[in-house]
C-alpha cells in the first residue's frame, strides 16, 4: 500500500531533519518509492546576513508499506 510521509523544519535544523527522516525510515521499515522536498522562504527584505529566521523545508515521501491484515469476518 502506497502512503505519504511529511516532514517540515527550519533550514538551520536541516540536519536534525536529516536524523529524523532517517530514524523515521529504519523504525517504520516502509520502502522508500520517492522523495520530494521544497524550501519556501519567508521573504522580507532581509539578505545572507540577515537575522531573520530560516527558510521553511517541507519533504514529502512517498512510501510502500505492508498492507494492514484484514479483520477476521
């Protein structure tokens, strides 16, 4: 069965997302069909040395996982 997954942090967490998505992966045992990811910017006038907060991360997996059993009739 084909199912999705989103994820969403900061990009100055970029790497704790990385952990999670991964740890995600490994403890759910889903097979990985595809991923998508987006980074979405908070606009504002502020440039590189700006102290606005990061840019939003959104990924999207789009996963393969056993199909649950059917209830005993």
């Amino acid at each position: 069965m084909q199912q999705i997954k989103i994820f969403k942090s900061i990009e100055s967490e970029r790497p704790e997302l990385e952990k999670e998505i991964n740890r995600w992966i490994r403890r759910s045992g889903a097979r990985v069909l595809s991923v998508t990811g987006n980074i979405s910017s908070h606009g504002g006038s502020g440039g590189p040395m700006s102290s606005f907060s990061g840019s939003d991360i959104m990924i999207i997996l789009l996963v393969e996982i056993d199909a649950p059993d059917a209830a005993p009739s």
